[in-house]
C-alpha cells in the first residue's frame, strides 16, 4: 500500500515520544533547522530537562551544520497535542513490546494522514509494534545512537513500509545532521548494534567470570582502539536498565547466551547504579542529573 509523503515538512514540527536520554538528542537535531519539537512524556521533570538540554545545545550543534539554525523545543504531557500537524513523530519510550504495541496503535489513530511514524527501538523491529496500526505503509525504525556525537541512524522497514516513505526518510535525515544506512533485512540490532552486542556482552562476561573489571576493561579499550571511553562507560551514559531490556530481549531470541552478562547488570541496578543519570553506574564519578 501507498503512503502520502509529507512534501511541506519544512514547515511542520516533529513529535519525540519520550523525554528520556536518547529522546531529549533525538529533539535536539530535529531543532537544528529553525524548526519546532514537540517532547511528550508524563514526568514533568523529564519534560523539563529534555527542554533544558534542547536549549543549551542547539545553538551550538546548529552552528555545525550547514543551513543549520537553531529552533525550538516544548514539552507537553498530552499525546495529541504532541502530534498536532506533525511530519514525524517517532517513539522512544522504553524497550517493552507492550508498551510499544499500545503507543503505535495510540499514534496510527490520531497523527496526520501523511506523518511517518517510526520507533527509535534499539532492540525490537518496528514489524512487533503492528497489532493496532491500520496504516503500516508509513511505520518503520529510525534507530538513532547518541547525537550530537554519534550520529548514524538506522533506518529499517516493518516489512510493509512503503518504499517512497524509506527513500523519503534516508533523503530527508541528513538535513537535521545525522547519516542513515538502511537495513535491507529485517535484524534485531539493525547494523552496528549487533556488533556492539557482542562487544558489551563479552565485556559483562568478563566480570562476570571474575577475569577482569570494568574499570580495567575500559582502560585496556582506550589504550588498544585510542577511543576515550571504554564499554562499561557507554554502557553508563545509556542506562545500564536501557542496557538490561535490550539484552533481555536479546536472549529472549537467543537462549544460548550466557547469563552472566545480564546478572551483572542486575546486580548495578539493585543498588541503585543505573549509570550517568543516577550518578553512578559502572564508574562512580558522575554528577547526579
């Protein structure tokens, strides 16, 4: 089935549904061309932070771009008015199917007849999250890692994605600063997730058997690839609880994989060491916030 393309999307905001790490960067290069976000989210100290950091960077980051301006960021607890004449709307709320099943249905209804809905998934295919979509000619992911320093995207059908809706989106990213790559397989991870994986969970693994540290771990990464920060500190600026769904789900498909990784995980979480956003995680010298 066909899809209308949303031709004046120069013109017409874009809704981010959810505040939280990967939402509130996902917002900021959507506002880096003189336009409006909108920032769903029911926590109201969520909304606000996600506002506050759209605001301290997007001036900067839009400098970086070329025709790039700064643009606008609001938060709004109320769903519809989020999506109000939006050109995308894309969803970032955790990684429960449930969840994401109930908020694409909850979107179909009441978005633009030619708005794109996408998932920021790191781990499920958009293809999960049809049960209530009457309209799957214009879902797919839009995978996004950690902007404004990382800036590929995953781009990936749900199996029904009209064509003209994919080259649409792969044409249209790069002018907000990211560059995509197409999936050309449906794949749990997209393209460089599932080398990740593997990377972080040997990583966890090594901890789990006791061989090594985390802080060692990422000392002996830096020293080895030159890159300034290791796994465990990637894994601490996304959320180790973010971390955990994603291999929940991973060994949910895989049940060969060894627990060791997702215990440790636990273990962190337990205590209350979610990572950058709690101010501690893996290392322990983050600021709270």
């Amino acid at each position: 089935m066909s899809s209308t393309l949303p031709t004046d999307y120069a013109s017409r905001p874009v809704a981010v549904i959810g505040a939280g790490t990967l939402g509130r960067r996902m917002a900021l290069m959507f506002a880096t061309r003189g336009g409006l976000v909108r920032i769903y989210d029911l926590s109201r100290s969520q909304r606000e932070a996600a506002v506050n950091y759209v605001g301290h960077n997007v001036a900067e980051v839009a400098g970086r771009l070329p025709g790039g301006r700064p643009g606008t960021a609001v938060a709004t607890a109320d769903l519809a008015a989020a999506v109000q004449d939006a050109w995308l709307v894309i969803e970032a709320v955790p990684e429960r199917l449930e969840l994401k099943k109930k908020i694409f249905g909850d979107l179909d209804a009441i978005v633009p007849a030619d708005a794109i809905l996408a998932s920021n998934s790191s781990s499920y295919a958009s293809s999960n999250f049809l049960d209530h979509v009457r309209h799957p000619e214009r879902v797919l992911n839009i995978h996004f890692y950690m902007p404004p320093t990382q800036n590929a995207v995953d781009v990936m059908s749900c199996g029904k994605t009209d064509r003209a809706v994919l080259d649409f989106v792969l044409a249209t990213l790069p002018e907000f600063g990211v560059s995509p790559f197409e999936a050309h397989k449906e794949s749990t991870g997209f393209i460089f997730n599932r080398v990740w994986a593997a990377v972080k969970r040997e990583c966890l693994e090594l901890v789990a058997q006791g061989v090594s540290t985390p802080q060692d771990i990422d000392a002996i990464f830096r020293v080895n690839t030159g890159l300034e920060r290791g796994p465990f500190r990637m894994m601490d600026q996304v959320g180790l609880d973010v971390v955990l769904d994603i291999e929940e789900h991973y060994a949910a498909e895989h049940p060969e994989y060894p627990e060791g990784p997702r215990a440790v995980l636990r273990d962190y979480i337990s205590r209350g060491r979610l990572g950058v956003k709690s101010g501690a995680g893996f290392h322990d010298d983050y600021a709270k916030g």
